[in-house]
C-alpha cells in the first residue's frame, strides 16, 4: 500500500460515545502495521487550533477498548467555525508533520472536516460516533448498540417499581431529531407506547391507547418518549395530560439522561469500531479522502462526507409495525 501520507492525527469532537476509545485504539494500530506515525489530538478541534498534540504508538491505546468516553477527550470548538481559527488548526497540523486526520464524531464534526477539506485540501475520514444513529450512510453508529442496552436495562428495572405500583411510567430517552434510541429500545423492553419525533401521535391517540391497555387488563405501563417528540413541550406536559385524563393512574416520570452516554462499549461497537477504524486508515494510505466510513449491509463501506451530513436517516418502518402489534 503506496502513500505519500507518513502521519495521521486522530481527534474525538462533540458528544462522546461508547466505542470512541476502540475506534482510537483501531486508527493508532493500523497506522502502526503500516509503519505510518499516529498522533493523538486533545479537545477535538479546539485542541487542533491550540496544537495540543501527543504522539501516539501500539502501547499508548493498551486498555482502552473497553472503556467509554474518550480518552482524547472532546469539545465543542466555536474558534474552529471562524476562517482565522481553521488556518491556526492547518498550520499547527503542518508544523506537526501532519498530513492526514480521522474524525470520529457526529455530523458537526463532519461539517468541521468537509470545510477544513475544501479550504485546505486536507485529506480527511470520518467515524460516525454518537449514540443516537442519526447519521446517512451507516446501519450503526458508534455507541447506538451500547446505549440501547443501557436504555433496556434501566426501563426493566423500572418496570419492576411499576408493576409493583400499578403505575405508569414516562421515561425519556435522548433522541433530539431521531428516535431510533426510542423505537429499537421500546421494543425491547415492551412498553406499551413508544413516542418518536417521526411520528406525532397526539395526546388524544396517546390517552386512548392507554386507555386499551387498562381496559385489556394491563396494571401499569411504560411509555417510552424520544426527547424530540413533538406531542406535548416536554415529558412533564406529557404527564399533567394524562393524570388529568386518567386520574386512576398514579404518573411518574424517569428522565434517562447521560447515562445513555456512558459505559463499557458492547461487544457490537467493539467490533465496529475496530472494523471502521481499520478502514479509515487504509482508505487515507490508498489516496481517499472526504469520506466517512460507515456500515451497510454488514459491509464497511465509504460514504462523501456531504452526503453523510446532510442525507437524511428513517427509522424502519418494519419496526414502527413490529411496535403496534406488540402493544396490541
């Protein structure tokens, strides 16, 4: 594999997910079976304009794979969205003998990278890392799988408060503009409604669908809400509704949070993120760039960075039936 690339930096931007540290871990040792220099970037792109950087070997990344967060860290960088800010970051890149990046984020930090392309002509990969899948061109984004187990973990155990109660439970999920989180984790772990921003189902629909579900027998629920569902401002609308709908339910509301976030990777995320993190790199070495590496039909496969951030993600359809008739 002929190249003209001799050092690659690597850098995690915005939100973490699990999986970012493997994905750390894949870049620095592929760079080092190709006998290429790896160099860690701190802070994302605020830590690339301030040329905070560390060199980078086989040996450093020992422990990571399982680990959550990152051990890069991240921040969201306002100085890098400045044309003086990107020309710091280029020339910092330069001194350090850098002529390559892998970003693994999310489609901010894509847009960083596509810009920072075309301005410089800079070659660039990215690594889908964030947890709520809401990425074009990937099945799974790093962390997505971790994060649902989370998700299915704790609602099986407030099902247990629930159930034991007879109590209806709201539990909020991140899912800003998408509700895979919501979707594939209600699903899981059986609750009786699940609320996505893809789907307005309206307050009236909501109320009598609990209302079945009373009716059927059902002594408590659980109703999962992605946090962008448009129904009601917020969960806690959510709740004065129903209460003042169905006072025979005593309401309560679990509000997830950054625990989504956190944890040791599964094993699915290990494995993808050494899969994309081998791909990255070798894509670069073979003159590639302006791509992200994502994972369709079980097949690494590159996606232009244009499309990754701007196509737009669906939630499967196949899923949105599986839900009705499991909440029948």
């Amino acid at each position: 594999m002929s190249s003209t690339i001799k050092k690659i930096g690597v850098l995690t931007s915005g939100g973490d997910s699990p999986g970012m540290n493997a994905a750390i871990r894949a870049v620095v040792r592929t760079c080092a079976f190709h006998n290429v220099e790896c160099v860690g970037i701190y802070r994302g792109y605020q830590g690339m304009i301030e040329g905070d950087f560390k060199e980078m070997g086989p040996r450093s990344v020992n422990n990571i794979v399982n680990k959550g967060g990152t051990i890069l860290k991240s921040a969201r960088s306002k100085e890098f969205m400045t044309a003086d800010g990107r020309k710091q970051a280029y020339q910092h890149l330069i001194d350090a003998g850098i002529n390559a990046l892998v970003v693994i984020g999310g489609d901010g930090s894509f847009t960083g990278a596509e810009v920072f392309n075309k301005e410089f002509n800079f070659p660039v990969m990215g690594i889908p890392g964030t947890i709520d899948n809401d990425i074009y061109g990937t099945s799974h984004t790093l962390g997505f799988d971790t994060a649902l187990n989370t998700v299915v973990e704790a609602i099986d155990k407030i099902r247990d408060t629930a159930s034991s109660h007879n109590r209806l439970f709201f539990v909020e999920v991140m899912g800003r503009d998408a509700g895979h989180i919501a979707l594939n984790s209600g699903i899981g772990a059986g609750a009786e409604e699940i609320l996505i921003p893809e789907e307005d189902l309206g307050l009236d629909r909501l109320v009598e669908s609990l209302k079945r579900s009373k009716l059927s027998g059902k002594s408590s629920s659980i109703v999962v809400v992605a946090e962008g569902d448009k129904i009601g401002k917020n969960v806690f609308e959510l709740k004065d509704y129903v209460e003042e709908n169905m006072p025979e339910y005593d309401v309560r509301v679990s509000v997830l949070g950054h625990m989504q976030r956190g944890g040791s990777p599964s094993c699915f995320d290990r494995v993808l993120a050494s899969r994309l993190g081998v791909k990255a790199v070798e894509s670069l070495l073979e003159g590639k760039t302006n791509f992200m590496v994502g994972l369709l039909n079980d097949k690494v496969a590159l996606t232009p960075l244009t499309q990754a951030i701007k196509g737009n993600t669906e939630v499967d359809r196949e899923l949105l039936r599986v839900s009705d008739i499991m909440t029948t």
